[in-house]
C-alpha cells in the first residue's frame, strides 16, 4: 500500500514538472512569435496619424526598445504576478478581456462536451450491443462523419437547415437584439444558460438554449465521433470475453452486462478522449464563433490577430494552452487514481 502511495506521488511529480515544463516552452514560442508579427505594436498603441517622436515614446513605454531576453524576463514576472500586459486594440488589461470573453466560450465548450456524452456513449453502447448489424453500421457511420466533416461547413450546413429551411433556431448571436432591451440579463457567471438557471429565469434559460444549440451541435460533432468509436470498441472487447459469455448462460439481463461489466470499463478510456476532446474544443470554438458570431475567444483572438495586438495574442495563447495541459493533467491523474498501475509504469 505505501509503495502504492508513493509511487502516485512521484507520477504526479512527473506529470506536474512536465506540465511546467510545456507551458515554460509555449511562453517561449509565443514571445519569439510576437516579435516577427509585421504590425507595429507601438504605432497600432498611439493610432495612426502619431509621429515618429509618440511612436518612439511609445516602444519606450511599452518595453520595446529593450533587448528579447529582458523583454521576456519582464514579461515572464509579470505574468507570475498576474499582470499579463495591456491590450494595444482595446487598451484594456489583457488578462481583464480574457475574463470578460472566456465565459462564452466556456458556455459553448462545456455545452459541446455534454452533448459529446449524452451523444456519444449510447451511440457506443449501441454499436457494440448491435456489433456488426445495421444500427452498429449506422452509429459507425455518423462518427465518420462527425470526425471528417469540417467543423466550418458542418455549421454553415446547419445555419441553412435549421435556420434557413426551418427556422427552429437563430442565426448568429448568443441572444436577439430585441429580448436584450426588454429583458434584463443578470450577470453571474457570464454564461447566460448557467445564469438563467441559478436566478431561476427560464425564460432566459430557453432563448439563451436556442441560440446555443446550433454552435454546440457543429463542435460536438468531432468529440461525438471519438467518444463514440472508443465506447464501441472498449465494450465489443469485453463483451467478446468468457465471463460475460458465462454471465448470460447463467440468466444474467443483458442491460445489466452492457452497462454494469461492459460499459464501465470503458469509462476510463473515455475520459481520456473527453479530455483531449475538451482542449481541442476550446480551438476548435474559434471558428464556430467566427461562424456564428459568438462574442468568445476566437473574435477577440481573430481582432486581435489583424490588429498585430501581440500582447492579447499571447494572452489568448497562453490561457488556451494552461487550460489544455491543466485538463491533460487532471485527466492523467484520474485515470492513474481509478487504475493505479498506470502510475507505476
């Protein structure tokens, strides 16, 4: 049992050095990056009609006049205190527009990922309960699709299904023009869904819902394919073992053996995809929102971007990164407290 305990100590060790480590290196590639982006940060900082003397006052303020090494010595304390720099575009604190634009993208990430489970898994189940059958060629055929389809035209398709030729749901927007005026938006969390339901604001809820299901459909539909595929192919191996063929000899019901001796073992790899499924969201969201016209991440990343905004883009980098190895990080370590051999390989 000790050497049980501590060799989970040291695989969390590892996996926090090596956590560190990554995100030491993506500051690294982010910073050098930034220097070769054409714009001028100081001449975009002063505006366009500034003279050579503001724009030389400006670098001087900003730090860009020092060499790399100091710059990103500075930037690297700064960052520890939480000060992550001063949006050129927006002349905002970068870190206080990451905070004003992550709810949305969280809302639409989480929403995704829920819908990646609640899709997913029976779909598994169902292909491994119908192995080789037509709903099994059916539920394969969906996850090719979702995996392969471009998340762009996915959502360009269900903006004219659903919106064009039906009109179930809203275009673009996270709520219409119109309800904004005449009804209040409280303002917790900043994902209007989750805010709705803690003030107990249904109606909220239901036309916050409504603009979310299209964006959240054409994300989930990657992480749909994955979980699906892992599902199908953890429980066909264990449905094929001796102890479920034994099971049902001996009279066990079949919904206890796919979800009780089949479906739980599947679980853990799961969760591994959810995970990476997460991170991968958080990108993937960029160009849903572009398409979409969601106020998250990617609108402020993509101004940001035009407008040679370095110090946003690092910032937008940085927290997409930290959120990826952080997810990484949990989901190892989870995966080695369920299976404590993984953490002494």
């Amino acid at each position: 049992m000790d050497g049980l305990s501590s060799g989970f100590g040291r695989y969390i060790l590892r996996r926090l050095l090596l956590a560190a480590g990554v995100l030491a290196g993506v500051t690294v590639v982010t910073f050098l990056a930034a220097q070769v982006i054409p714009a001028d940060p100081a001449a975009r900082w002063v505006g366009p009609h500034a003279t050579a003397e503001q724009i030389a006052r400006a670098r001087e303020e900003l730090g860009l006049d020092r060499p790399l090494p100091i710059q990103y010595a500075d930037y690297i304390g700064r960052l520890l205190r939480g000060d992550w720099g001063t949006a050129v575009v927006t002349h905002q604190p970068v870190l206080s527009d990451l905070l004003a634009f992550l709810p949305p993208t969280l809302e639409l990430v989480v929403a995704s990922t829920l819908l990646a489970l609640v899709i997913g898994v029976p779909l598994g189940v169902v292909g491994a309960r119908y192995r080789d059958r037509v709903p099994d060629h059916l539920s394969r055929m969906l996850a090719i699709a979702g995996v392969s389809m471009p998340t762009f035209w996915l959502a360009l398709l269900l903006q004219l299904v659903f919106f064009r030729q039906l009109g179930w749901f809203p275009l673009q927007g996270r709520l219409d023009t119109t309800f904004q005026l005449i009804h209040p938006v409280p303002s917790i969390t900043g994902a209007y869904v989750l805010d709705g339901l803690l003030t107990g604001d249904w109606v909220l809820v239901v036309e916050a819902g409504r603009h979310l299901v299209l964006p959240a459909l054409a994300l989930a539909a990657y992480p749909i394919g994955l979980v699906m595929r892992m599902v199908r192919a953890a429980m066909s191996e264990v449905l094929g073992e001796d102890h479920v063929r034994n099971a049902r000899a001996l009279g066990v019901g079949e919904g206890t053996i796919l979800f009780r001796y089949a479906l739980k073992p599947a679980l853990g790899p799961v969760l591994t995809v959810v995970g990476l499924s997460f991170g991968y969201s958080l990108t993937g969201a960029f160009l849903v929102e572009a398409v979409f016209g969601w106020p998250g991440l990617g609108r402020y990343a993509a101004s940001a971007l035009v407008a040679g905004d370095y110090p946003a883009i690092m910032g937008v980098t940085i927290l997409v990164a930290t959120a990826y190895v952080l997810i990484n990080l949990v989901v190892d370590v989870v995966q080695a407290w369920l299976d404590p051999r993984i953490a002494l390989r």
